[in-house]
C-alpha cells in the first residue's frame, strides 16, 4: 500500500430499518486505502459493497463510525464538498447533451473559468480517446463509448478519489476486457485513488494493487491479488476467488508454520498452517484443483479415491473424485502437447498435494 492514506473508515457501521427490519449492511469496517491505489472491493450480492461506496461519496449516512479523507474526519461533509466523483452502473449521461458538454457538465457546476474547461474538456477527450465523438450527443454512441464518457465526466475535476461501482458489467465480454485494461491505464496515468467494486473475481484480480473480500457486511481478508489468490485466510476468501477444495483433517503435529495432517483414509500430510489457524484437533484444508497430482493408487503418500466424472476443456481436464469418506475432490490437470490419459470413471487413483500448497484454514469447524 502506498505510504499515504486517502480514505481511512474506522469502525464504519451502517444499518437500514430497525427492530425486525433491521438490516446491518455494514458492520464495523475499518480499511485504510493508500494514495494512488486501485481498490476493490470484491464479494457477493449484498454484502454491503455499495453500502460502503455510497457511505464513501456521502450518499448515505453511518450509524456508527467515522469516515476520514487525507486525515480529515468528511463523515459529516455533504457530496459536493468531498473531493470524490463517482461512477454509476448505469453512466447516469445527460442524452440530451453531447459527449464534450457531458464532460464540462461537472467543471461548470463548479464554476470553473471557460478557457480551463474548454482546455480540460479536450484532455479528458484525448484520454478516453473520444475526440472524433465529442459533438455527438450521448444516445448515439454504444455502451462502451458511454462508459468513456462516463469516466472522463467524472475525472474532469480532477478529483482525489473515484469511486466505481460495477461500471462494466452492462458491457459484453469483449469490450469489459479491454475496458478492464483502459481502466487500469487511467488510473495510473491519473494517479487518482481509484476504489471499485465489483462481484467478479477475475476483475479483482486483474486489475487491483489491493482487494478487500467481503461478506455479511465485513472486510473478511484485504491483500494483493497474489496474497488472497495464494494465501486465502479462511474459507469464505479460498472458495470465492477462484476454486478450492475443502477437506476434513486432524492435525497431528503442528510445527510454526506448517502442520502435519491426518486425511481421510489415515495418510498423512504437509500443510501451511497460517498465524490464526486453530493448532490441534479437526481442521479443514484447503488445496487449489491445479495443486493436486493424479498417480496411480498404489503410489506411497497418496490418498485414496474412485474417479467418478471426467471433463475435458480444452485447456484443461477436471478430474472429478470421491474418497473413501464421500468427500468429494476436483483435480486440474493443464493440456499437453502430447495428451493425458483420460481417467476412467470407477478408475482407483491416489491424489498428492503440491509441496506448500495445502493451508489449513483459520474458521475450522
Ligand atoms: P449488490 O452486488 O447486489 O449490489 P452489495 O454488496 O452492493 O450488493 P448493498 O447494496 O450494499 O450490497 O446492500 C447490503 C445490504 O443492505 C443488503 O442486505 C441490502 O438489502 C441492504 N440495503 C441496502 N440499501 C438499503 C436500504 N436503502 N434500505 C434497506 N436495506 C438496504
């Protein structure tokens, strides 16, 4: 993270309704989000993301908590006084206007002097590489050039902070992927603070310094894409960004950072065993699908399993398996030039984890 907070929320609450009703969207955040940082915050449906943007722009109110900007308590600050844009799902352009007055429209409500909108205007034009479009009005451009105007409307005031709430996902694949990269080249030639939010994993982890995953209202781990990719803290963050499997164990000796496991079937195994992780008893683990090794079931050190569904795509094969306690392992082999031998389905095999790649998680039953 860069040395210099921009937004810092402590202790931010929110809850909408009361009694029965209540909704507790957000639930004691405290985030810090370093200058020039490009900021997701990743998670499911309702677990509070656009809560936490709105309460950001000063659209919404916290009921608890405060809310700092570059060290400047704003929770009480209305919109306009924040030096924060955002941008919507939906553009929110002005059809009637063309795509240059849809870019002055912010810098005007500002009253800023004509010649440095006009000046302005133009940069912002060149940014998004809109220059050819700028006399023509909003509702006759596609999606993808809406969005750009969007987002040069809301960078013209050069503000220290935009906020992005799911901005691409009206857009086909194609163009949200090299949306993805225009955004990215944006915010480092702007070097403004960027935070984002989306469900989409592979948005988050393309384009971020940092993610926070939520759920329930809370930032349950915050990292670079490598750290919540590679080293998922619990098994909410190890399931939603990209796939795990999840399976019973029981440490037998716990070591620093490693454990030493009993799996199903009596094998034993090596595991990361992370700072907050409980050190004795039943534990889940988890193992990425292209972590595991398919061998025959004779091969020492393996676990034991029944191959019950193959699926071929392409790039890669899943191997579909069930152990000798009916939990259920997905295997990732990539394609080679010279082909796999497709696993039958009834076929013995045994499974070993690549050297490091098992971590005990820390919300063990
Ligand atoms: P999505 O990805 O679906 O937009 P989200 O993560 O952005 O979801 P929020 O919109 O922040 O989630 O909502 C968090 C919780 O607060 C949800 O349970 C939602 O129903 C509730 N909520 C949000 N706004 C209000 C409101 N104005 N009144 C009552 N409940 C609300």
């Amino acid at each position: 993270m860069a040395a210099n907070p921009a937004i810092e929320t402590q202790n931010l609450s929110k809850i909408f309704g009361s009694g029965d009703g209540e909704v507790r969207a957000l639930d004691d955040v405290s985030l810090v989000i370093g200058e020039n940082e490009f900021f997701t915050l990743l998670g499911p449906s309702g677990c509070g993301k656009t809560t936490l943007l709105r309460l950001i722009a000063g659209f919404e109110t916290a009921t608890s908590g405060r809310l700092m900007l570059y060290g400047k308590d704003i929770s009480d600050e209305p919109p306009y006084r924040r030096s924060i844009n955002t941008v919507f799902q939906s553009y929110a352009l002005f059809p009637h206007l063309t795509v240059a007055q849809n870019i002055a429209f912010g810098l005007e409500m500002l009253d800023r002097p004509k010649a440095e909108i006009s000046r302005t205007v133009e940069e912002m034009l060149a940014m998004v590489r809109m220059e050819p479009m700028a006399d023509r009005q909003t509702g006759e451009i596609s999606g993808g050039q809406q969005q750009r105007v969007a987002l040069a409307r809301a960078l013209a005031p050069h503000p220290k902070v935009l906020l992005l709430d799911e901005p691409l996902s009206a857009l086909d694949l194609k163009l949200r992927k090299e949306m993805q990269r225009e955004l990215k080249r944006l915010q480092v030639e702007t070097g403004i603070t960027f935070v984002f939010v989306t469900h989409d994993q592979e948005e988050a982890l393309t384009m971020s310094d940092r993610i926070a995953v939520m759920n329930a209202g809370k930032p349950l781990q915050v990292g670079s894409p490598r750290e919540i990719y590679d080293t998922p803290s619990n098994r909410f963050v190890a399931g939603f960004i990209g796939e795990s499997n999840f399976l019973d164990a029981i440490i037998s000796q716990a070591n620093g950072e490693r454990a030493r496991l009993v799996m199903p079937g009596g094998t034993e195994v090596e595991a990361i065993l992370p700072a907050h992780a409980p050190k004795s008893g039943a534990v889940t683990v988890a193992i990425r699908p292209e972590h595991i090794e398919l061998l025959p079931e004779s091969a020492p050190g393996t676990i034991s399993g029944t191959v019950t569904e193959t699926v071929y795509f392409g790039t890669d094969t899943h191997t579909h398996l069930q152990l000798e306690n009916g939990e259920t392992v997905v295997v990732r082999q990539p394609a080679t030039r010279e082909g796999q031998a497709t696993r039958e389905q009834g076929e013995r095999v045994g499974i070993r984890f690549a050297e490091g790649a098992a971590r005990v998680m820390d919300d063990t039953p």
